[in-house]
C-alpha cells in the first residue's frame, strides 16, 4: 500500500517536471525554435486550433523561422496570430506561400526578464511537486490504521527523499535555461 502511494507520487512528480521543462522551451533564446510556437493558438474556422497542427515549422537561420501552412487558406489568420503573441516580438512576412518569422536580437533587459519569466515557471512546478508530495503524506497518514506508524514514517521519509530528488531536477533544469538565456 505504501509503495503503492509511493510509486503514484513519484510518477505525477516526473510529470510535472517534464511539463516545467516544457514550459522552458517555450521561452525564447537568441535562436528562433519551433517550441516558441507551440502554444500559440490560431482562429482557424473560428475553432482555436495549435500551429503546430496548421503548419509545419522549420528553422531557416539562427533567427529566422520558416512556417508552411498546410491550408494556404489559413495564412493570414497563422500570421496575426504569431503578431499578437505577448513577449515574442516576431516580425512575420507573409509571402503568399510561406511566412517567414525574423526573431529580434535579445537585448540585455529581456534577457533578465526572460530569466524572471523562468523563474516564475520553475517555482510554479515546485508548487506543484510540493502539491503531488501534501496528498501522498496525506494518503500515507490515512494508512495509519491499517499498517502501523512505523511504516508510515519510513514512506514519509522516502517521500522526501523523492520530493528532493524532483525539486532539484527542476533547479538543475532552470540553472540551465537562465545560462542559456544569459548566453550573448
């Protein structure tokens, strides 16, 4: 039962990691990616539809992002929505056929507040873990009854030790992206 608790805890906590790490991805560095396209949402027929499900998204330069659609239809809508991203500050060219996205440089203001914007999303993912580990020390506490308070002190222990280990996967990933982020 205790593994049982165990082993749930530490499968959500690998998820939210990998859900921070995906939030990092989405922040942009001095290359253009086609992860900071991900999450942006297109009218298309008037049901929000993900880019990367209209277009296909290659990198062209090191600042430059070349977007395909695959319905020639839905150029204009791709483009507005790719302009109206907060924080990104793509110029996008529409050709007719493609639309080219040109990446300004990051200056050094928004390279820190790049860095505050990952902050924020590392610390909400420690949120989270530190949600996942209160429910599973309230399940282990619930188990009181049935197997004795010396087991649950000892899942509590390992529980820790497992919260631990997922908080400094999160540190560890943002120590990376703020020196990718400050990288000139």
């Amino acid at each position: 039962m205790i593994t049982d608790v165990l082993a749930d805890a530490t499968e959500r906590m690998t998820k939210a990691v990998e859900v921070t790490k995906d939030d990092f991805s989405s922040v942009r560095t001095g290359r253009a990616n086609p992860a900071l396209f991900q999450k942006i949402l297109v009218s298309y027929y008037g049901t929000p539809t993900p880019l990367e499900q209209l277009a296909s998204l290659q990198n062209q330069e090191a600042r430059t992002l070349l977007v395909t659609p695959y319905d020639k239809s839905a150029l204009r809508d791709i483009e507005q929505a790719i302009r109206d991203v907060p924080n990104l500050g793509a110029q996008p060219n529409n050709d007719g056929t493609v639309i080219r996205v040109t990446l300004p440089d990051l200056t050094e203001e928004r390279r820190k507040e790049y860095v505050k914007i990952v902050r924020t999303k590392a610390e909400d993912g420690k949120v989270s873990i530190r949600n996942i580990r209160r429910k599973a020390k309230d399940d282990l506490d619930a188990l009181k009854s049935e197997v004795g308070d010396d087991e649950v002190t000892r899942g509590e222990k390992e529980l820790e030790q497992v919260t631990k280990r997922y908080v400094d996967a999160i540190d560890d990933a943002l120590k990376r992206k703020e020196a990718e982020l400050l990288e000139v």
